[in-house]
C-alpha cells in the first residue's frame, strides 16, 4: 500500500497546482502593454501633401514624419475628403482596406 501513503500529498499538490494556475493577477500586477485596437483607437499621425501623386489623381502624397520624403498613398483614407493646395496633418488609423480618418489636426495652405 505504498501507493496509498503517497496519495494526498500527490492530490495537494495537484491542487494546489491547479487553483494557483488558475488564479488571476490583480488589475495593478498585470501588463500594461496596449492592445492593437487601444493603438487604433490613439492613431498615428500622418501627413498629407499638397498635390496628388504626377500619375494617378486619386493617389495621395503622404509622409509619417514632417522631415521625411513623400510617398504614394493610392488606397485612400476613409472618411477624408482630399482638397489640393493644402497640407494637412492627420490623426489616422489602421483599417481593413487601409487608413480610416479619425481627425484632422492641421490644413494649411501650401508654399
């Protein structure tokens, strides 16, 4: 009856395994890394040029950084209604078919 002597303390152990595995952290021990939709929800900031791209009107100019060199946007951004002759400063989030428009910060007109 070997087996016996050793079977509760097998079991607590087990369950002590068991109800600690299960437990959760208190809301100020857990992490505190922002989920992919709180990173939408804050949205990047993005820069939109004064003219569309040389070969395509409904492409846009755009850059991530004010000192960085335009690049071609063809997708859009949803709920922005482009108007040349201004740069804007966006506040934009990713969306299933590209950016979605969640303020414009600035629009000034170009040099």
């Amino acid at each position: 009856m070997r087996s016996g002597r050793y079977a509760l303390p097998v079991a607590s152990i087990a369950l002590a395994t068991l109800v600690g595995g299960c437990s959760h952290p208190a809301p100020a021990e857990r992490a505190t890394a922002p989920t992919s939709s709180a990173v939408s929800q804050a949205g990047i900031d993005l820069w939109v040029g004064p003219r569309p791209c040389a070969d395509e009107p409904t492409c846009l100019q755009v850059k991530q950084n004010p000192d960085s060199t335009w690049e071609p946007l063809r997708e859009g951004i949803a709920g922005f209604t482009y108007q040349p002759g201004f740069v804007y400063q966006l506040k934009v989030a990713a969306a299933a078919a590209g950016w979605r428009l969640i303020a414009i910060v600035r629009r000034d007109p170009a040099d």
